[in-house]
C-alpha cells in the first residue's frame, strides 16, 4: 500500500469517527451525514458507501456497548429510535446513486422522501398497533411527565395549561405522525445545503437560484386546500374522516410549504439587491424576520406565508429572471 493510499484510508476512517461521535451528540446529531457527503465530494462513490456502511455499524455497535457497560436491557423501542440513523444513511445512499442518472438534488431529494414514505407509513402504523412497544412508550413518556412536573422553579401547570397527561401524549402521537417525514426531508435538505456550500461556486451557495417547478405551485395550493377546507367544516360541527390519509396529507403539506418558503428566502435576497439595500439593511431585514418567525403561532405563520406566498407569485411574475438550468 502506497503513501497516498494510507492517507486516504486513514482520511475516511476519520470521517467514519467523526460521523458516529457526531450522532452521539445530541447538538451535533444533524451534521453527521456531512463527513459521509464529504467523503463522496472527495474521494467518489465507493469510499462513500463504504464508510456509509462503516458507520451504520459503528453507530449501533455504540448503542450495543452502552446497553451492555449500563447492564440495561435492550428493547422494542431502542430498535425503533436506531432505525433512524440508518434510514438517514440510507436515504443519503440512494441520493448519490442517483445522481448517476442526472437529477437536481431536488428531485433526488423529493424522490426519497416519497420512497421513504411508502414504506415507514404502513411500518410506522404497524408499530404504533403493537400493545407492547406502546406500553413501553407509554411508560417512559409517564416516567418524563412526572419529573417534569416536579421540577423545581418550574410552573409546570401553566406551561401545559388543562391538557391531561393522556391528552398531551395522545397530541405528541399526532404530531409525530403528521411530521416524522417532514423531520426526515429536513435532515437531507439541511446536510445537501451545507455540503453544498463547501463543495460549489459562491455564487450557488446561497438560496437566490433555488426556485421550483410550476407543478409544485400547485401542489402547495392543492394540499393546503385541502387543509382549510377540513378546517372550515370542522368550525361548522362536521368532521371530514380521512383516517391514516390525514397524516399523509400534513406530511406533504409541510414539505411543500418548506420547499416554497425557501424559494421565497430566495427572491427576497435577489429583490433586496434589485432595491440597492446595503448589506447592513439586508441584514437587519434578515434579523427581523428570524425574530418574527420565533414568534409563536402569528409570527411563525405570517413568515412562512409571506415567503411562501412569494414562490407562489413567481408562477406568474419573474422575480429573478431565472432560467431553467439553475437550481439546486
């Protein structure tokens, strides 16, 4: 083995190290894709999975150490939280496979996540039908509740205001079903954007050239509709049942507003410099509106539709005269 080779082994075996301690790190856990993407910037596609591979082992051989230091036994439920990781890893996989076939990361990144979908949809409701796995769910959730609300210095009552421990629990299981695919899209999107500005010119590594199809426009519009339409019967006193269809629903709708509000970002940077802004007001503007969208419920959605709404409007109007060949 020559000199160079060492290197690059001893490289990737770091970038493996680096990947495993990072999902360990709960502050870290989302930039533990980004040693793995570098690695493929890098040194190309088969280190890439092999590392891929080196790390899905290391990060559950960790898992298994823990158990066994702590004399702790495994459960249903330490299987499920590790599943992750290796969808994740997986879903990463497929991406750069795809590449090969010439997609924009877009579409790369929106056909996982509808692959993802097809399959965690059915296992998750399969999982979540176990009297078993829920037991030990429940429990730990029970064992959480009461130490929260035993904190000292902490008004736990008036955080979670009338909401039984049943009913916040039952609103946590909605709120997970309506969103885990969203988290998923989120993780991929995140490390793609970061990797990407390491890896590309600095005139692509900013949101000003990420723009989306016309038939995402309407795909925003249609699901949302969809949504307010529920919305407003359910003020009238009727409940239109969707069943396990609602969760697919609000997942797509999520991703769809996500996808708008960053195209929108986008405009508004390149409207910011059509105006001559300083970069100072830029930057206040910025700061704003991070300030408004942390404003819970009114602040948070008048943001994301305003930015939304944006993308919306550039169905008709050419903000950034833009062509079909830019784009993330």
């Amino acid at each position: 083995m020559t000199r160079d080779e060492r290197r690059r082994w001893g490289v990737e075996a770091l970038a493996a190290v680096l990947a495993v301690v990072a999902y360990q790190l709960s502050v870290f856990g989302v930039l533990f894709l980004l040693p793995l993407q570098w690695v493929y910037r890098r040194h190309g596609e088969r280190p890439f999975l092999m590392v891929s591979i080196v790390v899905a082992v290391g990060i559950w051989g960790v898992a298994v150490l823990t158990k066994v230091v702590a004399h702790s036994l495994w459960s249903a439920a330490d299987t499920v939280l590790l599943v992750f990781p290796l969808v994740l890893i997986a879903g990463w996989v497929v991406m750069v496979l795809l590449e090969r076939l010439g997609w924009r990361f877009l579409y790369r990144l929106v056909a996982v996540t509808a692959a993802c979908g097809l399959v965690l949809f059915p296992t998750v409701s399969g999982l979540l039908a176990q009297p078993a796995l829920m037991q030990v769910v429940e429990k730990s959730f029970d064992e959480v509740w009461k130490s929260a609300s035993q904190t000292p210095g902490v008004d736990f009552a008036s955080l979670v205001g009338r909401v039984s421990e049943k009913e916040f629990f039952d609103l946590l299981k909605e709120t997970f079903l309506g969103s885990f695919l969203t988290v998923l899209f989120l993780f991929w999107a995140f490390t793609g954007f970061v990797a990407r500005v390491f890896t590309t010119p600095r005139e692509l590594r900013t949101l000003k050239g990420f723009f989306l199809p016309s038939q995402g426009t309407w795909i925003l519009l249609g699901l949302w509709g969809l949504i307010l339409i529920k919305f407003l019967l359910a003020l009238k006193g009727v409940d239109w049942e969707w069943g396990g269809v609602e969760y697919v629903v609000a997942n797509l709708a999520l991703i769809a507003l996500v996808l708008h509000v960053a195209a929108g970002w986008g405009i508004l940077h390149v409207l910011l410099d059509g105006w001559k802004v300083p970069r100072l007001g830029q930057t206040a503007v910025r700061v704003l509106l991070a300030l408004v969208l942390l404003t819970p419920v009114v602040g948070t959605w008048l943001v994301l539709g305003g930015l939304a709404g944006l993308a919306v409007l550039e169905l008709w109007v050419n903000f950034r005269k833009r062509t079909q060949g830019v784009g993330l």
